[in-house]
DNA sequence: TAGTGGTCTAGACCACTGG
DNA sequence: CAGTGGTCTAGACCACTAG
C-alpha cells in the first residue's frame, strides 16, 4: 500500500492539470464531493489529496465555495520541495558542468553526512539552470556513490534528477530542510551565473530527506534572485 | 465550532511542551491513541493536531516508532509563519523605529494591497530586531488603520505583533506568502543593521492572510544573514 | 509479537457562501 | 435554500519497528 496510495492519485491528476493549465489561476476545483464520486473513495481521503496541494501552494481553500487555484507567481518556487524543472516548467533548461567522484570529507553542505554515508563515496555534480536562456541558478549536488550505481549526471531522465532517482534507482524525496543566507558569489559561481562578484546572491544549503533511510541529497543553490526571486506559502493551522 | 476545533486543544499542548523543554529534542510524544484517551477523541483527530506540528518542523513522524522532537536549529526560521519573537525566543528583542500613517499608494510591499483595504489609511510601522543585543533584522509592516483602532506598535503584546493582534483585534495569522530575494540594503537598512553597504542582504517580502477575509498584513524583512539563517523544512507526500 | 504510525471507509453535524 | 468545505466519530486493515 505504501508506494501507491489513493490520495496520491487524486493529488497528482490534480496537479497535473493545474501544471498543464486545464484549470487556470482562479479556477475552482471540482467540489470535494464531486472527487469522492469520481474516484470512488471518501471525504478523508480526497481531502487529504487537497491538504498537499494546499501546502505546496497550488490552491486554496475557501469555506463554502471550493478549491481555488492559485496564482504560484513567476518565481523559481524552490522552497516546497521539487526540482528545478518541476517547478519552472517549460522556458527552464539546464546544463551538466561537471561530475566527480570523492571523499565526503572534502565536500562542505552545512550539514553532517550520516554513518551510512560515510562508508560510500560521494558523488558530486554542478548544474547550471536557464530560464528563457539566461543562467537564474548554479546548483552543486551530491549524493552517496552507493545508492546510486552507475550514476550519471548527463542522462537524466526528463533533464530531472528527482525523476532519475524514482525511476532508476526508486528513491523518493521525502521531505527538505533548508537554510538560506544571501552573501557574494565567489568568481566560479559569479561567471557561472553571469553577474559581476558585487551582485548579491542568494545561497541556499538544503538537505533532501530520501526513501532510503540515513541516505539524504545534498545541495547548495546559488541564485541570481534580481529577476526570479524564490517563493513559498504556508497555511497555519488549518 | 470554529475558533476552537479539538485538534487545536491537542496542537497547543503539545507545541508548548516542546517549546518549555518538557520534551526535549529526540524525545517520542505520547503515541496517537494515548493521546486518543488522554484528549477523548478519535485518531483522525489527534493526527490533525501532529500534521500541523510536522508541517510546522516541530516534528518527525517514524512509522512504527512515534512522532518525535526535531531539532528547530539555531535560526530564525521565520518561513514557518511566526513571528520573531516567538521564534528566536530568549535572547531576542526588539526596538520601534517610527511609526507613521499615510495611504496605501505609497507603499510597496510587492503585493496588492486588497479593494477592502483600500477603503482604510494604511499604518506603517518599522521595527529593528535583535538576537544577543546585535541587529539581525528590519521589518517594515504595515495593516489596515481599519481593523486596528487605537493601533500602538510601541505597546505591543510581549512584544509581539501577533499576539496583539490576536489578544487586542481577535485577528489570527493564517498563513502566508513569501518572496524571497538576495539585495544589497540601501542606506538607511545597512545603518539599522550595522552593515556596510556592501553587505549583502535577505531580503522577505510577505503576506500574512489573517482571519478577517481581505485583510493582510504586508510586511518586508531585511536580515543580515551571516550570523542568523533562516530556515525551512518540509515534508512531502506524507 | 505487540505497539506504532499510514491509509481508508462510511457516516455525521456544523459554518460558510451563493443564489 | 442547496452546496461547499471544516471538523469529528468509530471503526478497519496495513506496514513498519522493536523487544
């Protein structure tokens, strides 16, 4: 049951459709009634559908008249957990600058690889992100050699390394935590980036939780904020 | 029914607890049907009340284990939708700058302000934050003068814009919106926050929707992030 | 194995929005 | 008013964790 549960179903055909626009900013999704009917299981569970969508900022609730679809702005999104690619959509592309092997000791995430980890080597790539053709983001990744068996950086699946890992190797991105800081861009990242090293950049350190326990992503962000900022949402207590 | 659903009796609780220290980091929370008994209510209930708690990085379900303490870092993790001083809690402070009444046309919070609140004057009003006695933090805020009367940003709630609003108004924050850029700080920021010009800045532009329908709060936030990051966690598919 | 959290059913009553 | 989302009950079966 794990892998494949209902509200998963409903969640990503509702996503899919407010990605794809067939439901547009504004738009009320159907009744969570309607749901129920169309998918032949109850409130709770289309309910539960709706409350991850919520969060991640697609739509909002409004007592009494539906779910509405949000305005998620043109703005690279980052902070409710998906890729590059998922989140930016068509206009966005990326390319490979390097991959190599080595020692976790040498690398620097802001956070401390498990024990696990440390028994593999580290896989260690930078990737540098286009919207419409211009450089938003330099992204340097990394991940246990391990878990990932003939790893390769060039041939992702879709251009995203999330959907490389579900479909390849079966691991999912569970969760995130972030750290996020604005600082100058050191001259690789400057030149990567095309802005002088005088132009302020947002620097995010996040980990991402996978399906393997006591195996994470690493990433460092560095994004050129000045013309796609990040954004996020979150709702309180219901 | 509204104010006061159950799930939020068990919420409270148990965040303070956390807060006060009575469980500590790592500690396991009462399972959910404990907490079943204890509060006399139904799982569907209790795991309300635990969703918001991990939402809000508060904790960490472990399937077959229990829901855990997290480590909330040491930051001032403002992405979750609180304020400053509940966040960063001992050793912060904070002192008001001006505060000053004038139009909504000659703001710019990077959000529209709403046709309701339009109606109303606009109060604007800026407040330095420290963490250990330094500047970590400007915050510019402004609210409807309308559902605030008699609004005094100098006589605050245990210094905390929230709570007044909440013990005063009756106005609840219901969640929010952020965008979120890296800038360098203009002049009179880089002196509130002891910095140099060629500092670099984050730089917060939020929303908080509040629980009067058309009615926000604006606020825009400068942090020097080289001492205090900020940071986020989030959880995806359950 | 007993206990935990993850998912789900099939109801119910309520408060809110709209015509 | 009928329809919507918000909350809640009282169950159930499952997968995971630990002793």
């Amino acid at each position: 049951m794990n892998a494949n549960p209902k509200y998963r179903r409903i969640y990503d055909a509702l996503k899919k459709d407010i990605l794809s626009g067939n439901y547009a900013v504004g738009d009320i999704l159907p009744s969570e009634n309607t749901l129920c009917a169309e998918y032949s299981v109850t409130r709770t569970t289309v309910r539960k559908a709706l409350d991850e969508l919520e969060g991640e900022g697609y739509v909002y609730r409004h007592h009494g008249k539906g779910s509405i679809v949000k305005d998620r702005r043109k703005s690279l999104g980052l902070l409710s957990v998906k890729g590059f690619s998922e989140t930016v959509g068509s206009g966005a592309s990326s390319r490979l600058v390097y991959q190599q092997e080595l020692t976790w000791e040498m690398t620097s995430f802001g956070f401390e690889p498990t024990e696990k980890e440390l028994h593999s080597k580290c896989i260690l790539f930078c990737r540098q992100r286009f919207v419409e053709g211009a450089p938003v983001m330099v992204e340097v990744s990394a991940i246990a050699k391990e878990i990932v068996p003939g790893f390769d950086a060039g041939k992702f699946t879709d251009g995203s390394f999330f959907k490389t890992l579900s479909s390849n190797y079966l691991l999912e991105i569970t969760g995130s935590e972030q750290i996020i800081r604005a600082s100058m861009p050191e001259g690789s990242i400057a030149s990567l980036l095309e802005v002088g090293e005088d132009t302020p950049i947002l620097h995010v350190r996040v980990r991402y939780s996978t399906s393997k326990p006591g195996y994470y992503v690493y990433s460092t962000l560095y994004c050129n904020t000045s013309v796609y900022p990040l954004s996020s949402s979150h709702k309180v207590r219901s």
